[in-house]
C-alpha cells in the first residue's frame, strides 16, 4: 500500500505544481483596478506557500536520500520554488509583462510560511523537535504565520482605502483624507498637504493640497480610479487658489471606460487660473456629451486629469476638496467656469 500512496502523492504534487506555475505565468484576473491588482499580487504569497509544499513531497517521493533525511526537504524544496519564483518573474517578458522584484519577495514570504508552518506539524519531524529547544518549534511556526498574515497586509489596505473612497463620495478629491493620495498619480508634479493661504477664507477643511507644477510637456495630476458612477450628479465643482502674479492656464480632462485614448473621445476644457481664488463648476450634461461620436458612460467614469502644456517655469497653486453636486455652486465675486 506504501507505494501506492507515494505514487497519488507524486501525481498530486506534480499536478500542484505544473498548475500553479501555469496559472501564475498566464492567468489575468478579470479586472484591471488597483484592488484586482493587488489581489493579484497576494496571490503570489499563498500560491507559493502551496507550490513549495508540492515540491517538498515531490522531492521526499522521488529521492531515496531526502526521503531517509526529512529535514532536507525543506531548504531544497524552498532553493528549488525561489527559483521557479524567479524564473517566473523572467518569462514575464516574453508575454509583454514587467518583472517585479516584490512579488519575488512575495514568493520568498509565502515560500518560508508555508515551509515553517508544515515543519512544525511534519511527523517526520518529531525526533527533530525532541532534540531541539521546546521553543524552537512554536517560534518556527509563529513565524509562518507572522509572514503569511504581513504578505495580507497591502491587499487589507487596499480595501479599506477603496472602501473608505466609496463612503466619501461624492467627494472625488480629499486633501486631508489619508485614502486620496493612494488614487492620485502625479507627472512632473509635486503634492504638499498645507494649511490655505491665509486670504483663502472658503476652504472646506483645515488644510489643502499644494501642487507645483514642473516645466515640462503635460505636468499635472491625476484622480486614477475614482467613484465611477456620476450619473446622479448635476455638476462637478472645485476651488483652486493661485499663488502666480499672472494667470495661467489648466486643462481639465474626464474620461469613461470606454474611452479609445482619442482626443475626440473625451472630455477637454481649459481652464483659465485667475491669481487668487477660482471657483469652477463643470455641469455633468457638458461632461456626458464631450465625446464626438458618443455619450460618455457616467455609471463608468474611468479618470480625471488635471495638467498644464509646455509651461517654461514651476507653477503653484493650491487644491481645495474636489466634488460632485446637485445644486449650482454660489461663490460671491468669483465667476464659475464651465463650457
């Protein structure tokens, strides 16, 4: 019955194995958001902790002097899965995908958990642990989970702030909220979280955000995955505060899901910045019909972007809280811009 059972035991670990590395070489996740990606890359840990026990019991099955020295196994099962780990990461080049040196980590951390968590309940081990400190075996396996729980940790931080994105809408832009940083994305821009400028009366909170703007071609911001569903929402509304002498311009740029990276595909408007205060209203109906050869999808706005063009010197201003509202918005002495 022994060999029969080392025989099922080899054809599951071997099926474990040609399975895993299959599905983490070219499986996608049906998403592409900031969540599946991240879900993406979690997998990494315990999909690896998995693999590195597939090759520990194929290597003890397979190899009469691991099978008659236990704890071998276990450093040449961990050698033998970094290593697949790595070889992984390399052939992401030929499918047009970037190697990553963390989800290398990922593979190690998931790698080590599993290998430490199994060590400590392996009956092959007993005599191992008998020999050893009493200590040695809990500490060996809180280890293990310690490393399988931190390799959770950026997917549980990712859903708060998803979460935490969704309960403050319609609330696109929070300078002082901790979640906005994790859906901007900046080129050739800086973000400082300041007081406001002491002439700047009307903001929302008690501080804002302070963006320099670099010369370059398209220096800016970006809002990357915002709430995507507008469609209940009269206008979009934001209040910049120019430190400059001289105006100058922004473009304002809003895209759906569908949007084919088409100038004509989306919505663009320019934005002239008055020195002090700037209040703008954009109404949703101007943001729906951008598009030429469509209506942009509301339920599915996929980002916003906010940069200038071929500015020579920095540019500063400041960033109040960015919304969606149902009703015009009123600011005494300063003109809302919208079409």
């Amino acid at each position: 019955m022994a060999v029969p059972k080392r025989r099922c035991m080899l054809t599951l670990s071997l099926s474990i194995t040609v399975t895993i590395v299959a599905a983490i070489t070219f499986w996608q996740l049906p998403g592409n958001s900031l969540l599946w990606r991240e879900l993406q890359n979690t997998g990494h840990t315990p999909l690896f902790g998995c693999l590195a026990l597939a090759i520990l019991f194929i290597l003890r099955e397979s190899f009469p002097l691991v099978r008659g020295n236990p704890l071998l196994a276990y450093p040449l099962a961990g050698i033998a899965s970094l290593a697949l780990g790595i070889f992984i990461e390399l052939g992401q080049l030929l499918s047009h995908r970037d190697p990553s040196v963390s989800d290398v980590l990922r593979d190690l951390a998931g790698i080590i958990a599993a290998l430490s968590i199994y060590a400590g309940i392996d009956s092959r081990l007993v005599s191992v642990w008998h020999r050893q400190h009493n200590g040695l075996r809990a500490g060996t396996m809180a280890l293990g989970c310690c490393l399988f729980l931190g390799g959770l940790v950026p997917l549980g931080q990712q859903i708060m702030v998803s979460l935490q994105r969704d309960s403050a809408f319609p609330v696109i832009i929070d300078p002082g909220a901790d979640w906005s940083g994790t859906f901007l994305q900046f080129n050739h821009a800086t973000l400082a979280l300041v007081p406001a400028p002491e002439r700047w009366t009307s903001v929302s909170g008690q501080h804002v955000a302070r963006l320099v703007l670099k010369p370059e071609r398209y220096p800016g911001i970006a809002v990357i995955e915002p709430y995507p569903d507008w469609s209940a929402f009269a206008n979009l509304r934001f209040t910049l505060y120019s430190s400059e002498t001289r105006p100058f311009d922004l473009v304002l740029r809003i895209h759906d899901q569908l949007h084919d990276q088409a100038y004509s595909d989306r919505f663009n408007l320019e934005l002239r910045v008055m020195p002090g205060e700037n209040v703008f209203r954009i109404p949703m109906a101007s943001i729906q019909y951008a598009p030429a050869d469509r209506s942009m999808d509301l339920k599915r706005i996929a980002g916003l972007m906010l940069f200038a063009i071929d500015i020579t010197s920095p540019v500063e201003f400041y960033l109040d809280t960015m919304r969606l509202e149902n009703y015009p918005a009123t600011a005494e002495g300063v003109p809302d811009q919208a079409e």
